[in-house]
C-alpha cells in the first residue's frame, strides 16, 4: 500500500511539473533587413559567439526564423544586436503561458513542513500502550512528507533557475526595396479617385486658377503601383475666354514608398507614404489642343485599408513640362477609393 501511495504522489509530481518546467519569458522581434544574407551571417555568428542554445530555425526564399534560448541578463545583448540587423518592427513579450510561479510552490511546500511537523509531535506524544504496527505506520507517513518535501524543493530550484532563461525568436525578412528582392505582390484594385487643382500663378488668357474632376484609378501591386486615366475642368470658366485651358486629361503611371519609420504600411490605419506620378496630358481650350509630359511628387496617406479596401488621400505637386509651365504648375489634393475586383 505504501509503494502504491509514493507512486501516486511521484505522478502527480510528474504532471504538475512536467508541465511547467519549460516555461520561459518569451521575447519576439520582427525584422526587415536590406542586407538579407548577411543579417543571416551575422546572427549565426553572435549565437555562435555568445554559445547560446538553438533550438529551431527556418529559412524561406525571403525570411530566416530563429529561435534560441538566452539568459536574462542577455536581453540587452539580444536588443543592440536585432538593431545592427535592420529596422525592428516589432518586440513583443509573451508571459502569458506561465501559469505556475515559485511562489504558489512556496505555499505548497509550507503545507507540506506542517504537515510533517505534526507527525512529528504526535510521534513524540505515542507512549507504550500503543501497538508497535500504529507507531510504524505514523512514522512511514512522516517519512512520505519528507520525500514530499524533498522533491518539491529540488522542483522550486529548477522552477526559478527556468525563470532567468528566456526564449528569442528572431524573425528576419528581407526589406522589400532592397536590391536582392525579386518577389511582387500582385492585386487587382480598380477605384475611383477625386482631385481639386489650385494653379499656382494663374494667368488670364492661359489657364484658372482651380481645376477639379475625377479619375479611374488601378492599384496593380501592393507595394503600391498604378495606373490613373483622369479628366480635370476648370472652376469658374469664362465662356468668353477662348485661349485659357478649360479641360485636362491625364494619363497617369504613379508609384508610391512607405516607411519603415512607420511599419512599411503594415497598419490596417494612417500609413503614410511618399511617391511620385508621370505621364502626360492633353489640355484643351476652345480653338486648340495641346500635349505634354508631367512630374508630380507625392506624399499620402492611407487612412484605412484591409485586403479588400483602400482608403486614401494624397497631396502632389504638378509640373508640365510645357511652354507655359509657369502659369499651369499646380497644387492637387486628391482623395480615393479602391477595392479588389
């Protein structure tokens, strides 16, 4: 009965502990690095140079995963290292899993010394009148208590030598515009974009002083390229005025950029981007036609986008490459809308 008694406390043992006894801190970095391969190179060589522990890793074409185990006074280490990498996106630290702490094992262990401390008065409270099979059975349970108390010791130092161990895993991906970078995110995103032109120096005779209208635009990647085919009229034309643009249609190839100061447009919320359009245009009056290349740098803002919406407006400024460059350059705020078709 003894022997069935010890095996039934060394299994709960085992399956209170063996459930916990691999319960660290986890740390999470996600990284984008420009130089792919040799952010690789170099955490091989810091993990090999610190001696820390691998446990797994994982390579793709454009992202190495690494997940090893480190000391806490190593977290400082693990910090500067992630930054020679690349650009951080994200640290995130896990304790959610460590349900069991040295603490509650301190509790249980008082109840143990108390219960022991008690067979140990009433062993020494037993006088001759009782039976010699009474006392042994007494001092077996005392014994038990002690190996009780024996293991769960040995379990609260390994408990808390596992809390000054963590676990890293270090997830580097290589930085869309980076050189080495070959993969592209395809979509197919028709939308509708509407633009308000204010001509810088308007002249009478030549062009307004604001322009508005609309445009259908097509987001082809995510990274974000697209096409605009736009048609512009003058506010407040005079129909008098036969040589002052009254309409302009634009052929338009814009690309834009995000941040990696600003989560490389990951965010569902204001992402902001700067880009750039070209193409040409086709200006007409009341007599003639006209046209002309132009450049116009951009700065955004996606306000809110997931993977079947994008919404977001833009400020560009207009430069044709014409004649009357002067007198047609323009500030355009433009807000749009697309989805995936």
């Amino acid at each position: 009965m003894r022997h069935l008694i010890v095996l039934f406390i060394s299994l709960i043992s085992l399956s209170l502990f063996g459930q916990n006894n691999d319960v660290t801190k986890r740390i999470e970095y996600s990284v984008y690095s420009l130089e792919f391969p040799k952010a690789k190179e170099k955490l091989d060589n810091f993990i090999l140079a610190n001696q820390f522990e691998q446990l797994s890793f994982k390579e793709t074409r454009d992202q190495i995963t690494y997940l090893f185990k480190i000391k806490e006074v190593d977290i400082s280490k693990i910090d500067s290292m992630v930054k020679v990498l690349g650009y951080v996106n994200a640290r995130k630290i896990n304790n959610s899993s460590q349900t069991l702490t040295a603490e509650n094992l301190d509790i249980d262990l008082e109840r143990l010394e108390n219960k022991r401390q008690s067979y140990t008065d009433l062993l020494a409270k037993l006088d001759s009148s009782v039976s010699k099979e009474q006392y042994i059975i007494y001092w077996e349970k005392r014994r038990e208590t002690e190996d009780q108390i024996s293991n769960f010791k040995k379990e609260i130092l390994k408990l808390k030598a596992s809390f000054k161990v963590i676990t890293v895993e270090i997830e580097i991906r290589n930085d869309p515009t980076g050189p080495t970078n070959r993969k592209v995110s395809w979509v197919h995103m028709p939308g509708l974009q509407y633009s308000v032109a204010f001509v810088e120096q308007p002249l009478n005779g030549v062009s307004y002083a604001e322009y508005e209208g609309y445009a259908l635009k097509y987001l082809f990647t995510k990274g974000k390229n697209y096409f605009a085919l736009g048609a512009y009229k003058a506010r407040n034309s005079n129909p008098l005025d036969s040589t002052s643009i009254d309409e302009i249609f634009n052929f338009t190839y814009g690309e834009d950029f995000y941040s990696r100061k600003f989560g490389r447009g990951n965010r569902h919320f204001f992402n902001p981007y700067i880009g750039y359009q070209l193409g040409f245009s086709l200006a007409y009056n009341k007599t003639e036609s006209n046209v002309f290349p132009f450049l116009s740098p951009a700065f955004g803002i996606e306000w809110w986008k997931n993977k079947y919406f994008l919404l977001d407006t833009t400020a560009d400024y207009y430069l044709p490459a014409n004649a009357i460059n002067r007198n047609l350059r323009a500030w355009r705020i433009s807000a749009s809308l697309n989805f995936v078709f």
